[in-house]
C-alpha cells in the first residue's frame, strides 16, 4: 500500500473480532514502524506497553465509563503509550520556545503505529478516554499515560465508511 491508500483505509474501528489473533510477525512491524518514527532532538519521549490477554481486557475496561469505548474488550490487543522524560537537548528547546514536544511526539508515533497497522490488514482506535490511575496500576507504569490503541482485525461486516472531514480550503492556504 502507499502512503495514500493507507490514509483512505484508515479508520477507528469499532468493530473488531475478539476471536482472531494479531500475528507476532505484524505486531512486530508495528513496532518497528513505531521505533522509527521521527521525534524532537531524536528523543523518543514514550513507551509503548503491549497489552494481552487478560491484561487487554483490564485496560479495556479502564478505558470504558459514562458509555465510552466499550468496543474495547474486542480488540486482541491495547497499546498503552505513556510519556517518558526530554532528553536534555528536547527539554531546554520546549523550555525555551515553550512548545510541548512530548505530545506532538507521541502524536507522530501514534500515527505511525495506526499507519503501519492497516498497511498490515489490521484496525486500530486512539483512546484518550481512560482511567490513567488504573491503567498505570494494571501496567506497572510510573509515568502518565497518555493514549491508548486498540489494535485487531476488524469483524467482516465492519465496512470503510465514508470520510467526513474538512474541506482542505479550511485546513491550508499559501502565502
């Protein structure tokens, strides 16, 4: 697939088959894909914690409340993305020029991630609704977490449904 098909495939699923399992060789991709993705001063401010199994359905579950995300426990797979410390150089530039890299970092590795994913057949999801509290708890993270990916197959009758997005003339103009 090129970069332009993927974006047309991609969407957040909603929809996936509990009963089929992500391969290793395509998680691995995923991952790969994720460890080169780019970053402020190549600092690579996150890690990223692979959820199965009962552990899934934990942060799944972590994930749910007041009617949200409850299509998680579906997904194989949940993908917690916490945030890690600057290295030097990344903290004195978003000390200096006051700009959040760390979450436009795990912003681009979330892309990367959820790119990847479908150039390999699979669905995905961004969360930002969740219990971080827990999730930390469920994961021995010490750090906060900052997205969650649900990450399968989706069900067969989970079509690509139609993009609804801005018209580009309201998202770019040149000068």
């Amino acid at each position: 697939m090129n970069f332009r098909e993927i974006a047309d495939a991609r969407q957040s699923c909603r929809s996936y088959d509990a009963g089929r399992e992500v391969e290793r060789e395509k998680l691995t991709r995923i991952l790969e894909s994720a460890r080169l993705a780019p970053s402020a001063c190549n600092g690579q401010p996150y890690f990223i914690t692979v959820c199965r199994g009962e552990t899934a359905k934990s942060v799944a579950d972590a994930c749910t409340g007041m009617g949200m995300n409850k299509f998680a426990s579906e997904a194989p797979i949940l993908l917690v993305i916490s945030e890690m410390p600057y290295n030097k150089s990344a903290a004195l530039g978003s000390k200096l020029k006051g700009n959040d890299y760390r979450s436009i970092d795990i912003g681009i590795v979330t892309a990367y991630i959820t790119a990847e994913a479908t150039a390999q057949g699979l669905s995905t999801c961004i969360l930002g609704w969740f219990d971080d509290k827990r999730i930390r708890e469920l994961c021995g993270i010490d750090r906060p977490v900052r997205l969650v990916v649900t990450l399968g197959y989706a069900k067969a009758d989970d079509k690509l449904r139609n993009k609804k997005r801005k018209d580009l003339s309201e998202l770019v103009s040149e000068k």
